[in-house]
C-alpha cells in the first residue's frame, strides 16, 4: 500500500470539504481594508468598496468605468464651478454629502501606459457650499500617475 498517495488525496479530501462548507454557508468574500495613499487622497476621503457573494463571480467586472482621456483631469482645479467639471468629464456616478462638502463620485477607465490593458480608476470631486471645486482626488495613486504621465507628454 503506498501511503504517500493515501495522506495526499486525505490532504485533497479534507481541503474540498472546507471549501464546499464555505460555499453551502454562503459565504461572502470582503477584501481587507484598502489602505489610503497619502499621495492622492491626502484627506482620507472614503470611496465604496465591492461586496461580492460567492455566486457572484460569474460577471466578468463588477466595477467599470466611462473610458476617458487623462489629460483631461488636468483642467479640474480648486475654484472651478461643478457646472464646469459636468461640463468636461460628465455627470457623476453618485452623489452625496460628504465631510468636507458634497462629494461626487466617478469611474474612468484608462488603457495603461505600454499596455492595451485597462485600468478602472475611482475619482471623487468635492464641491463646497457654493458648488465650486474644493478637492478633486484619486483613489490609487497609479491612476494619479497615469493622469500625470499624459499631461506631461502632451
């Protein structure tokens, strides 16, 4: 009798009846906290997460964005009337009131540098009280770069 191959397939066995537990108790998946970078979002400004059940990953993206050009990003500055900001890069996706003011949430999509992949990146615009620009920021510091990048080889 070869051992060996009686402890590996007991390994297999107990390894797929933990996972067929999880899955019969509808367990759902939640990623650990995303840490906040200090870089683009300096005021800690919180973004929505995705919550998925298990059944779930059958859709090939949860989140996707509006493709757009980087470049564009570069136009938003402080002081700008939220008119203007709809104007140029579209209604948000949410809207809601926010610490600091009303905050308006969109997802670009950007194909990446030397790549023909793309990139979903959540952006947050924070109006205060008189609908004029107070912040605009970043989730991910990549897409921070991405936005850079263009606006320095145009």
């Amino acid at each position: 009798m070869n051992t060996g191959n009686l402890v590996s397939g007991l390994g297999k066995t107990v390894a797929t009846a933990v996972l067929a537990g999880l899955f019969t108790l509808g367990a759902t998946v939640q990623a650990v906290a995303n840490p906040i970078d200090p870089v683009s979002n300096p005021n800690r400004l919180n973004y929505s997460d995705i919550l998925m059940d298990i059944p779930d990953y059958d859709e090939p993206f949860r989140r996707d964005g509006v493709m757009s050009r980087p470049q564009v990003f570069t136009q938003i500055a402080a002081g700008m009337p939220g008119a203007a900001v709809a104007n140029l890069i579209g209604k948000p996706l949410t809207e809601s009131a926010g610490p600091r003011g009303t905050e308006w949430d969109y997802n670009f999509k950007f194909i990446m540098p030397q790549s023909e992949n793309y990139m979903v990146c959540q952006y947050k615009v924070v109006l205060d009280a008189r609908q004029q620009v107070l912040e605009a920021v970043w989730r991910r510091r990549q897409c921070l770069n991405i936005v850079n990048a263009a606006a320095s080889a145009s």
